[in-house]
C-alpha cells in the first residue's frame, strides 16, 4: 500500500512540475480598487495547497483600462540574493501588458509570478537581454526575455 501511495505521489509530483505554463490571458486577470486611486490585479495560477497567484497593479490603471490590455513582453527573473534583504530578489515571471486609457493616456499593467522555486524557460523564444551601449548587462544573470508576440510563445516551467 505505502509503495502505491508513493508511485502516486511521484507522478502527480512530475505531472505537476512538467507543464508548461504561459503569461495570464487578460479576460482572467481580476481588477480590484486600490484604497489610494488605481487597481490591483490577479490571477490564478495553481489552485493547489496553498493556491499560487498571478499578483499586480497599478496606481495609475482606470477602471475601463483593463479592457484594452494586451500582452506585450514576459521576463523570467532569477533569483538574486544580496547582504541587503531589500535587494534580495525571488524567482519570478512578470508578464507585461500595455493598452489605452481614458482621454488616450497609456494603460499598463504588471503581472508577477513568484512560484517560491527555479523557473525555466520552455520554448524557443526565450532570449539572455541584449547589453547596453557599453557592452555591460542590462539584468542580473540568468534573466531570460521573450521575443514571442504572443503569451503561447512564451512557456515556461
């Protein structure tokens, strides 16, 4: 019976951590007010113990404003860690989306993916951040940026 069990185990473990995953669809984000203008936003990633969540918002963001959102750029960002624990970053997605706001000011939103473990890129478009005039890193070591147009292009596990 314990050998069942833990056959069980090990395979919804290796089903769970061998699917690709991709940046939230817009129509799954949900927007709330912010006590101070603006709105937060989330998603559900993993409805597992505990549930994971897509998290964001912006301070800016009208409330017509997510209407218009759509998918722009996705960073994979390693995790960094640094005498400074303000400076100490986890593992994370952040899915970027742009649209068009009231009287035509820009809409932007952030999505961000902190998983609590390594996340890897699981497709072709994934792509080291390119430097800048001085031949010097624009990230941290290890970001990856997706060249794909559209979040299908850009999974990751």
């Amino acid at each position: 019976m314990k050998r069942i069990f833990g056959l069980v185990l090990a395979l919804t473990l290796l089903a769970n951590t061998a699917h690709a995953a991709t940046c939230p669809e817009v129509k799954k984000i949900i927007q709330s007010p912010l006590p101070e203008g603006g709105y937060s936003y989330q998603a559900t990633f993993s409805t597992q113990a505990p549930p994971i969540y897509w998290t964001g918002g912006d301070k800016w963001t009208g409330e017509n404003d997510i209407n218009t959102l759509a998918f722009k750029s996705v960073r994979i960002q390693p995790e960094t860690i640094n005498a400074d624990p303000k400076k100490t970053k986890q593992w994370a997605v952040i899915c970027r989306y742009e649209g068009q706001g009231k009287k035509n000011v820009e809409a932007n939103a952030t999505m961000v993916l902190k998983p609590g473990r390594q996340i890897e890129a699981n497709s072709k478009n994934w792509k080291t951040p390119p430097l800048d005039a001085k031949g010097e890193a624009t990230a941290p070591v290890g970001t990856l940026d997706c060249t794909a147009k559209k979040p299908s292009g850009c999974k990751f596990k």
